[in-house]
C-alpha cells in the first residue's frame, strides 16, 4: 500500500500574496516599462516610435563612457573612505572609555539630520566668500583670498566626495560596531592572557570574524552612493563643466531636464545592469568570506 503523500499548507503561501503584489507594482512593472521605453525615441512628442537599439548606441558613441568611469571613481573613493573611518570609529566606540555611551550617540547627527538640510550647510560652507572652510584657511594662511571649492572641477569632485563620507559615515560606524560586540569576548581575553597585544587581538580575532559584516556593508554601500543623488545635485547640479556628472546625475538630466525619456530609460537600464552585476559580484564575496570565517 502506497504511503499517503503529505498535504501542502497553502495558507503561508497566500500570506506573500499581497507582498508579491505590491513588488510587481512598485518594482517589475516600472523595470519592464522603463526597459520598453529605451527602445523608443519617447519625448515631448505624442507620437513614440520604435528605434531599436539606437538609444544605447547614441549613449555610448558620446561621452557617456566618460560618465561611467567618473561614477565608479568616485563610489571607489567615498565607499574606500566610509569604509576606513567607519572601522576605525567602530574600534574605538568599542573600546571601554569612558563616556563611550555619548560618543556613541555623537557620532549620529550626520546620519540622522534630512540629507538635504545636510548639504545646503556644506554647500554653505564650501562658499568662498561667507564659507567657514575658505575663511579658515586664510586665517591661517593656506590661502591668499577667497576659494569657491564649487567651481572648479577638481575641488568640486572632492567636495561632493567628502560630503558623502560624512553622510555615510556614521552608519558604517554603527553597522560595525554592533558586528564587533557580537565577536566573543572569550577569544580576546585568551589571546591577552597568551601576551597578544591590542593590534594583533583585532587582526587575527576581531577583523576575520566581522569580514562578512564588512563586506555587505561595503555592497550596502556602494549601492547608496553608486545611486546618490541629493549631494551632488543640490552641490553642483553635476557641474562644473560635468566634473561631477555621474550616470544617476546624467540619467536625470537626459530624461527630466532634456525631455529625452527613450534615451534616459537607457541609461537607467544601463544603471540597473551594473547595479546587478556589482551586487552578485559582492554576494559571492561575500559567501565565500562566510565559508572560510575562521580564525587562523
């Protein structure tokens, strides 16, 4: 007699219902719609026409590829900086201080204050003739007369660049710091008793244990600010002369500015492509790092 095969609950099936739903609404349909718009030459114009691939060819026979360079170079540098500093804050917000509870609750204001509100005041204050950074270094004597950070192309790409650190930071400190007190206290008080010193506690015991937290930080990261948007467009609306023009500041300014909707949706497309790309790359990484976790 053949056993009875064993009956499907259904119930926690239907549960996900509503949430698959709402993700086909709010993420599929505008994906596949936006994907169906970089084949045409959609406008102001009523009439939309089908163009194949020539929006994608326009994008890359222009300076487009120049944009894409700029982006990854300037996520490398921010998410690379949040990255050191977020450590480095962690470390020391771990480390049994005194008043280590408010310095803990320092270090949020940059996190918690509305992005917006944030960079007017450095916009302010990279201002070359009211700015706090440009007076004080002509207080002591690092420059001759007024600097405007903002307009020119080099200091202007640092000044969006130290922006985001400084918005970014406080998370990456807080994301590390709780990946830090949950590594045992067991392993750092035998490695002390053995004579390890501090640097080589947080070496050996400390850094291959939270390498996984720092790893999906550093994704979590990179996507924030690989799709920022705010700082540098309230900074310098992606100027001067495009120094600071990445493909999300491009992308807007193709489909909002320029009315060009069919090319904007290809360099959206373009953005979820190495979006994609990038976050299987940090997935992998980061399941191989879970796999060999052990302290050696």
């Amino acid at each position: 007699m053949a056993a009875a095969r064993p009956k499907t609950d259904l119930f926690p099936y239907l549960l996900l219902v509503p949430a698959l739903v709402v993700t086909l609404i709010i993420v599929a349909w505008p994906l596949v719609e936006t994907v169906r718009l970089s084949f045409t030459d959609a406008s102001l114009k009523p009439e939309t026409n089908y163009v194949g691939f020539e929006n994608y060819e326009k994008m890359f026979s222009r300076r487009f590829p120049e944009v894409i360079a700029r982006t990854f170079y300037w996520m490398a540098i921010s998410v690379a900086i949040k990255m050191v500093l977020g450590t480095f804050g962690a470390v020391l917000l771990n480390a049994s201080v005194p008043g280590r509870t408010l310095f803990r609750v320092l270090v949020m204001p940059p996190w918690v204050v509305p992005i917006a509100i944030g960079v007017f005041i450095w916009g302010w204050m990279y201002n070359g003739q009211f700015g706090m950074i440009s007076g004080l270094a002509q207080r002591l004597h690092l420059i001759a007369e007024p600097f405007e950070f903002l307009a020119y192309r080099n200091s202007a790409f640092m000044a969006t660049i130290i922006t985001d650190v400084w918005i970014g930071t406080p998370m990456v400190t807080i994301y590390l710091l709780a990946a830090m007190q949950g590594v045992p206290v067991d392993l750092h008080e035998a490695a002390w008793v053995d004579g390890a010193n501090r640097f080589y506690r947080f070496r050996r015991i400390t850094l291959p244990l939270i390498m996984p937290a720092i790893a999906t930080m550093a994704l979590l990261s990179a996507i924030w600010t690989f799709n920022s948007f705010d700082i540098i467009w309230i900074l310098t609306e992606g100027g001067p002369r495009g120094s600071t023009t990445t493909m999300i500041i491009d992308t807007y300014k193709t489909a909002i500015s320029r009315f060009k909707y069919g090319e904007g949706a290809a360099r959206a497309v373009m953005i979820v492509i190495f979006l994609s790309l990038f976050s299987g790359f940090y997935f992998l990484m980061t399941s191989r790092i879970a796999k060999r976790g052990t302290i050696k």
